[in-house]
C-alpha cells in the first residue's frame, strides 16, 4: 500500500468553495434585496426556521459536490495506480481526507449564508468571502508580528481561515485537529449573529 501525497486540499477544497459562492451567498442576499424576503417569512414557520433551512440547503448541496469531487479523485487514483501496476493507495486515508474537506465545505456554505444575511448584498458578501481569507488575514498576521515587546508571529496561522486551511492540509495531527475547532467555532459564532440579524429585519 502506497500513501499518495494526498490532502483534502489535493480535492480543491478552495476551488470548490469559489465555485459554491454564488449558490451560498444567493439565496439570502437576493431574497432580501429584492424584497422576496417578506414572502419567505410568510410561508416559512418563523425567520429562524428560513434561515436555518436555507444554511441546511446549501451544506447539504456543498457536501454533495465535495463528495463527488472525492469520488472523482479516488476512482481516478485507483484507475491510475492500476493501470501504472503500483501499490494502491491508502484508502482509509483517503476516506479520511474526504471527510475533512466535507466539513470545511459545511462552514464554507453557512459562512457565506450568514455573511449574506449580515451585508444585505450580493457584491459584499462575495468580495468578503474571497478577500479576507486570501488577503485580510494575511495582513492582519503581518502586522499582529510587527507589535513591539508580543510575539504574535505564530497568531496568523490561527486566524479562523487559516485554522481551516490547516484542518484540511495538516490531518488528523494535533494541529489540524485544532485549526478544525477554531475554524467551527468561527463558523458558528458568525451563523448566530448571521441568523440574529436575519430574524430581526424589519422587511
């Protein structure tokens, strides 16, 4: 049995969240803008069980997509490690790396709901969503560094994207289990206030 060099990262975890973007962010950035909003609260039970269901949808779609792209990369790993008569990969490995990426794409589709629901736009949330992760941690750990007499050159690779880059490239270590917690925990804090905001719209 081989141990390929595989990650969930090697599924590109962040193509497919740039990809599910739209379908995270759209469903609560549109319906409040355009007014639509009113009508969903009516049909639904409350505002709560709207937004609750529309972070269900699309976990549930993001999920989906993660699986078949790990099932892509599998059955292509497999077809190639046949056909070059290798060892086979290490499935369980494998398995375990899909899983990890399943996770972050759950967090990645409520984040972009929650995002939405906060910044009331289809613009702002997208732009949130791909700067800061790429950018604005970037900064934020590069001048965290810089303050005299602290030494917080370790704090940007804890910041709650990078805590979840690490889940999915670091494993089942210490480390990425750890970055995985910070990186829910992010997640759930901003669906609270995400769903606090939502509830209390007055249209």
């Amino acid at each position: 049995m081989s141990v390929p060099q595989y990650t969930a990262v090697s599924l590109s975890g962040e193509i497919l969240g740039f990809y599910l973007l739209a379908l995270g962010t759209g469903p609560v950035s549109a319906e409040l803008m355009r007014g639509a909003a009113r009508t969903a609260w009516l049909v639904a039970a409350s505002r709560s069980y709207a937004f609750w269901s529309k972070c269900a949808v699309g976990a549930t779609v993001g999920v989906a997509v993660s699986v078949a792209a790990a099932l892509l990369e599998v059955g292509g790993l497999a077809v190639v490690a046949t056909a070059k008569g290798i060892d086979q990969p290490l499935w369980g490995q494998l398995m375990a790396a899909a899983v990890r990426l399943a996770v972050w794409i759950v967090c990645w589709m409520m984040l972009c709901t929650s995002v939405s629901a906060l910044l009331r736009n289809r613009v702002g949330p997208v732009l949130v969503l791909l700067l800061v992760p790429s950018l604005g941690e970037r900064i934020l750990g590069a001048l965290a560094s810089r303050i005299p007499g602290i030494d917080l050159s370790a704090m940007g690779e804890w910041l709650p994207f990078a805590a979840g880059q690490s889940m999915l490239s670091d494993g089942a270590t210490p480390r990425g289990m750890l970055g995985g917690a910070v990186f829910v925990a992010f997640t759930v804090a901003v669906a609270v206030v995400g769903h606090a905001v939502y509830v209390r719209r007055a249209d």
